[in-house]
C-alpha cells in the first residue's frame, strides 16, 4: 500500500464525521417534513390528501442531485444560507417524500380497532392519533426507516458536487493529488459500507427494543 496514501488516509477519514452529521440533520429535516404529510394523507380531507400526495410523488420524481442544485444555488443565494444547510435541507426534503410514504403505511398499519377503542374510552380523535396510534405507527416504520436511513447515508455523498468537505470529497482531493484511482475509491466505498451496516444495526437494536411482545400476540 503507498506510503502516500497512508498519509492521507486520516484526511479521509475526517470526513466520516462530516458524512454522519450530514445524515442525521437530512433525516431530521425528512422527520420534521414526511410525518405531517403522513398524518395529512391519512387523516386530512381531500385537499389536504391530494397535496400530500402531489409532494411525494413531485419529490419522487426528481433526482436528488437537483433538488441539491437548486437548494444550494437558488436558496442559499435568496436566504442567505450556509451550504452545509444547504445540502442538508435538500437531502432532508428528498427524504420527506420517502418518510411520508414509509410513515403513512406505518399508521396504515396499525388497526382499526385501536382508534375506535380509544374513542370508545371518551378520547377525542386527536388525542387517540397522538395518544394511541402515532407510539404504534412509529414502532411499525423502525423497518423501513432503516432502509432510508442507509440511502440517506449514500446519498450525502451528493454533497460534494457543491464543495462540502465529506468522505467523497476528501476522496476526490486525494485522489486528485495521488491518482490512485482503485485503492481510494475501493476504500471509500467500505466506508460508506460500514456507515449503513452499522446505522441497520442501531436501527435494528432499537426496532428489537421498543418491539412489544404483547401487540405480536394479537
């Protein structure tokens, strides 16, 4: 292995934190945004509905690199944004539409029979979603927020393309001084790869952990 690249290799690897910040803020953005839209297709009028769904399949429908470019070069330049934000709120908006969709099938999920309980019980129709249904649902989208948690983690990648130092950047510079093309970019990619295995795992632990063994019973 190049006496080089070993140099550079702490250089690279700086950008791991980079990367998980990166993940973390677009997946809270994505939270923030996809479970309204959720709620909204699944208990909102028919306005409402149709707007919910007109978001998911519009933002499902573009790549995420440009709906990166035009946050970045169109927003940031009315609002004055910081690009790290930038390419954070653009990530997180892509991951809206999935997290909606994700969270939708997870209210979806749980039964009838928990909202007319709750309401047989004197509850309102807004405490019963917030109350009953809403701790279910979430449970119920550990599984597939997982899988987008470790697109998210692939897709801040896409950052670079607007010059935020994350692991493909720092990759790309190296690179771009070594010209060690295989050896980089192979070993970038196992990072990456241990970046998603190791956010299944977390999210696998916590789904495991907040399981309720008596709601499996029924």
């Amino acid at each position: 292995m190049p006496e080089a690249f070993l140099n550079a290799l702490p250089y690279i690897l700086g950008g791991i934190g980079y990367t998980v910040l990166i993940t973390l803020v677009a997946l809270a953005v994505g939270f923030i945004i996809g479970a309204p839209i959720a709620m909204l297709r699944t208990y909102g009028g028919r306005v409402a509905r149709f707007l919910g769904m007109s978001y998911v399949v519009v933002l499902r429908g573009i790549p995420s690199l440009v709906v990166l470019f035009l946050a970045y070069y169109v927003l940031a330049a009315a609002i004055d944004l910081p690009p790290f934000l930038a390419g954070c709120v653009a990530l997180g908006v892509c991951s809206s539409a999935y997290q909606a969709e994700i969270f939708r099938g997870a209210i979806q999920g749980v039964g009838q029979g928990q909202m007319m309980a709750a309401r047989a019980l004197g509850m309102t129709r807004r405490q019963a979603i917030l109350y009953i249904v809403l701790p279910q649902a979430l449970r119920n989208a550990i599984p597939g927020w997982s899988n987008e948690a470790a697109v998210v983690v692939k897709d801040s990648s896409l950052v670079y393309a607007v010059g935020l130092a994350e692991l493909m950047r720092r990759a790309q510079q190296v690179n771009g001084t070594l010209h060690e093309p295989f050896l980089i970019f192979f070993t970038t990619g196992v990072l990456y790869f241990l970046l998603t295995f190791t956010t299944n795992r977390l999210l696998g632990w916590a789904e495991r952990a907040l399981r309720l063994p008596e709601m499996e019973a029924v």
